[in-house]
C-alpha cells in the first residue's frame, strides 16, 4: 500500500500556529502529494496563519469558524467550487474557557460545558455532514483526542469529558458514513507543547510523567502524529475505521 496521495484533496481544520498538531498533518499531507485547504479560525489569527499556510506551495487559506452553521456551510460551498471533491478531512479543534481547566471539576460552569462540548465535539459532527456530499469516491475523516478520556487527568476537566464525547461520536459516524465508503477515525496523542496544552494547569507535570512511564522511555514528537495522519488519509488504512489510533509511546497500555 502507498502513502502516494497525489490527486486527492484535503481540508485541514485548527492549524493555529506552527506547533499545532493540525500544522505537523497538514506538511505531511502535502509531502505526500495532496492538495491543501487550511482553515484558520478568524480576523484575529489570519495574519500569522495566513503566512504560515501560504508557506506551503499551493495550499490555499479559508477562514471559518466551526462554531458558527453559516460559516461552515459558506467555506464548504467554496471548497465545492475550488476543488470538486474531497479525500481527506483532518479536525483538529478543542476548547474550552481557561477557568474550567484551572478550578476544581465539580464547579465546571453550564457555559463552560456547553461551549466544550459544542467547539470540540458537535463541530466534528458539522464539519463531516458538509464534507461527506463532496466525498464521491470515499474518503477520511480524523480528529484528535486524548487518554483523558479514559482516565482521570487532573486539571483535564471538562475536555475530558468533550474527549469522550468526540471519540464516541467518531463511531457514530463511522457506522453511518461507512456505507459511503467514508473512514472516521480518532488519534490520541500524548502529551505535546502545543499553545492549546499551555491552557491545562500542571502540563508540565504531565508531560515529565508521560515520558518516566511510557514503554519508549519519551513523550511523542508532533511529526509522529502528524505521519500518522498521513497513514489514516492514505490507502493503507483503508480497512480501519471506528477506531482510536494510540501515538503516545505506549503509555496507555500501562496500568502502574
């Protein structure tokens, strides 16, 4: 099976900054040969991911805010025009208010929930509805997750509880979807220093614990995902779909 992804289209969601996970899939998809829409959120972020996207020879920029029907629909419908059809569809997209990561889980406010659980889970379910019209010949979906939702992370929060929730919509999707020759599939990194891991109180904590217990002795490097993702667009993984895709050294396998 080929990694070759020369000819397929692929739309990347939540490259914030050059050490996103969402930027190390994108080169890589790139460097297999794919043609490249990346999302970037608003105004706000446009002149530093604009740069960054354009930085790859022939990617295009579109701004859309997941959170937001019309938005998704308006970028879809430009994709539609541009390319025609879509292969590959990465979300990688979290949030949650600062405060719900730093105060004790039993005061998670309703707002702060509701705005977890509808930026990092229902955006994927969004994004997918729009995507599977253009995916005629089949295609991927991925998003990322994390162990926390598994098990207790302190300071995780109510992302946790959105990590589950998206990882159990991931198989929801791929059951319907799958009739349409449509994969969707989840990967769980370790933990990475990303913008987005700065916001959890104790990371660093975290991150030295990751690497004392791993198998492989170390945290996970960025690329690693990032090939991963490669591997789910490509034709390798054309028989996987449903699934949580580990690239954490192997530190969910351990029970002490």
């Amino acid at each position: 099976m080929s990694f070759d992804l020369a000819g397929r289209n692929a739309v990347v969601f939540g490259v914030a900054n050059k050490r996103s996970i969402a930027w190390s899939i994108a080169q890589g998809l790139h460097a297999a040969g794919a043609k490249l829409a990346i999302t970037y959120q608003n105004e706000r972020l446009e002149l530093e991911a604009k740069d960054l996207i354009l930085s790859l020879p022939g990617a295009e920029a579109f701004m859309c805010d997941v959170s937001n029907d019309a938005e998704i629909e308006r970028v879809f419908a430009k994709l539609k025009d541009r390319y025609g059809k879509l292969h590959t569809l990465v979300h990688s997209v979290a949030f949650a208010p600062a405060d719900e990561l730093k105060n004790d889980f039993v005061n998670t406010t309703r707002e702060g929930f509701r705005v977890a659980l509808d930026v990092s889970v229902y955006s994927l379910i969004a994004v997918s509805r729009a995507a599977a019209p253009l995916m005629d010949d089949g295609g991927s979906i991925m998003t990322m997750t994390y162990y926390a939702s598994e098990k207790v992370v302190p300071r995780y929060n109510v992302m946790a509880v959105a990590k589950a929730g998206l990882e159990c919509t991931v198989r929801y999707l791929a059951f319907e979807l799958g009739k349409k020759n449509i994969r969707v599939n989840a990967i769980s990194a370790g933990p990475i220093k990303t913008l987005a891991a700065r916001g959890i109180a104790g990371f660093g904590d975290m991150h030295k614990t990751h690497a004392e217990r791993a198998p492989l002795g170390r945290n996970v490097d960025v690329n690693e995902v990032g090939a991963t993702g490669v591997f789910l667009a490509s034709d390798a993984s054309s028989g996987i779909t449903g699934e949580v895709i580990y690239v954490d050294c192997g530190y969910n396998i351990m029970g002490f």
